[in-house]
C-alpha cells in the first residue's frame, strides 16, 4: 500500500499532466532576442547578470517573477521526508498578475512572503511560510534600481506596508552585485527591516556561483535574524540544471546562535511540457534553537513538481 503522502504526490502529477494550459495571444518574440531575459529584467548587460537571470528564472525564483513585465503564476505540489520532521506534503500557488485596467505599474502577487533568492529558498525552514497575497505598485524602475510599495495581507489577515528599494550594480563582465533593503509595517510584528545583498559571479557560460546574505529585524524580536550560504549551478543543457549549496543561519540575540546550518544538492529539469517541471533537492541539516538544546543532524529530500500558467509559455520558457 502506498504511503499516503506519495500517493497524494502521484495524484497531483496525473492531475497536472491532464491539466490544460490557456495562453492568451501575444506578439511573437523575434529570433534574434533572448526569451528567457525579459526586458524588464536586463537592467545591466553584463555576462554575470545575464547568466543569473536565466538560472534565477529557471528555478522559479520570486523575485523575478514579480518583477517581469509578464503575468506568471506557478503551482507547486511538493512532498518532503527529514528524519527529524518526517512526512509532509505542501501545495502552493504563487506569481504576479498584472493588473492593465487599473495601471500598467499595478499588479496583485500572491505568496508575497517573499524569499527575494534562489538561496533563501534552500533551508527547509525557509519553505513552510505563511501564503500572503498583496497588491504591488512599482513607484520607479530605472536602469539599475527598482522602488516598489506593497500592501499585503497573510493568511491570519494580518496587514503589511513595505516599500522596496533595489539596485543591480555589474563590478565586472563576470561578477555583478544586488542590493535590497525593505521597511516595512505588519500588525502582529509592527515595523520592521530586511536587508539583502547578493553577489553573483559567472564562473563560465554555463556555471553560476551566488553569494547570498541576509539580516532581518523587527520590534517583536529581539536582535537579528540573518542568513548565509553559497550556491554553485550548472546548466546542463536548456532543460537542465543541477547545483550544490551551502547554508547557514541564525540570530544576534539574546546570545549569539546559529540555528541552523548544512548543505545538499539541487536538480530541476522540464519534463515533457515547457510548463512543466520536476526538482529534486536532497540535503543534510543541523539544527537547534537555543543554546542549551544539543544540535540534532537531519538527512532530508524534497521532491517538487512545478507547473507554470504564463501569457506566453514560449516566451517565457523557450531558449
């Protein structure tokens, strides 16, 4: 018999392999241009920054879509095993969807939780967060730097305001930086910051390091919570791309603790569909939340499908 959980996963494979794709009609791209590197999204034209967008949109990263001039919305059904949490299965829907009879710089997004890179992603506990739906009004983009104000609410209808301010900065044709810094207001942890910084370095055409760090705060908690770790991904080919990480994070206060840190493998491959898409990330964890508590080592392995709704599947998916 089954376990029920990858029965569950099974189901939702069958069910999304039947499922229908309706693509509204949209001018075709000419051959010469890049179909994975929006427009919107080119903001420096460097080897590093055009290599990072191709791999960040390929795993599905938030902050890209919610940037993209495109409408994108992607479900995901996952099912997770750790030896420290067990089973568990998730569902999610999240994306951006643009809202063009209010103003082309209105858009509603949901699962506005946002985890800004492919690396925040990477620790289980960054996962299993609160699904947020808001509605995002673009206040300036230019070459390099985006501003964005946000409304937001959770699924315990707790409001949030956040205004956003991001810079791309290239250092080199092959190392290109990215800094953001958000404010933001949330009933049940009043005002509050998160700050990022990325790095990414284009190691050859097809091999991708990220550097990525993180530092939030807010009046609920004390001190701040940070994060850190490095990605290495190669593309295999247009359909395929596998990498390794390594993550750590923690807090400042009240005693200085790292909760949590390990490191592990990711694949992501389309299957038969370019809408459609599996990813493997087996890791290996250590974890503990106090100082007193003995850190506990954990083997664990999620495996994801991803089904992607666009205006343009082509557009956004063909390379």
């Amino acid at each position: 018999m089954p376990n029920p959980p990858l029965l569950q996963l099974c189901l939702l494979l069958m069910a999304l392999c039947l499922t229908p794709v309706v693509l509204s009609a949209e001018e075709e791209r000419p051959e010469d241009e890049s179909p994975w590197l929006d427009q919107g999204h080119r903001y420096v034209s460097t080897r590093a920054d055009d290599l990072a967008t191709w791999m960040d949109s390929f795993f599905g990263v938030r902050r890209v879509d919610n940037e993209a001039a495109y409408s994108t919305l992607r479900l995901r059904p996952s099912l997770e095993w750790s030896e420290q949490y067990g089973w568990d299965t998730g569902l999610s829907l999240r994306g951006k969807v643009n809202l063009p009879n209010l103003n082309e710089r209105v858009s509603l997004l949901f699962s506005d939780e946002d985890s800004g890179s492919l690396g925040d992603e990477l620790l289980r506990d960054q996962q299993n967060l609160s699904d947020d739906v808001a509605l995002q009004v673009v206040g300036r983009e230019g070459a390099r730097d985006r501003i964005d104000f946000r409304l937001g609410f959770n699924s315990g209808l707790n409001p949030k305001l956040a205004a956003r301010y991001r810079y791309q900065m290239p250092f080199t044709e092959q190392v290109s930086g990215r800094f953001r810094q958000e404010l933001l207001y949330r009933t049940d942890d009043r005002f509050g910051t998160d700050t990022r910084f990325d790095v990414d370095v284009a190691v050859s055409s097809d091999r991708l390091l990220q550097w990525y760090n993180r530092a939030r705060w807010d009046e609920k908690e004390e001190g701040f919570g940070w994060n850190t770790g490095v990605t290495v991904n190669q593309r295999l080919s247009n359909n395929r791309v596998i990498g390794v990480y390594g993550t750590l994070n923690g807090r400042t206060q009240p005693t200085q603790l790292t909760q949590a840190y390990g490191f592990g493998m990711r694949y992501r491959q389309n299957l038969n569909r370019k809408w459609l898409f599996l990813e493997v990330q087996p890791g290996y964890f250590w974890r503990r939340d106090t100082v007193e508590e003995e850190r506990n080592g954990s083997a664990e392995i999620v495996l994801r499908l991803e089904a992607v709704f666009t205006g343009d599947v082509e557009e956004a998916f063909s390379r």
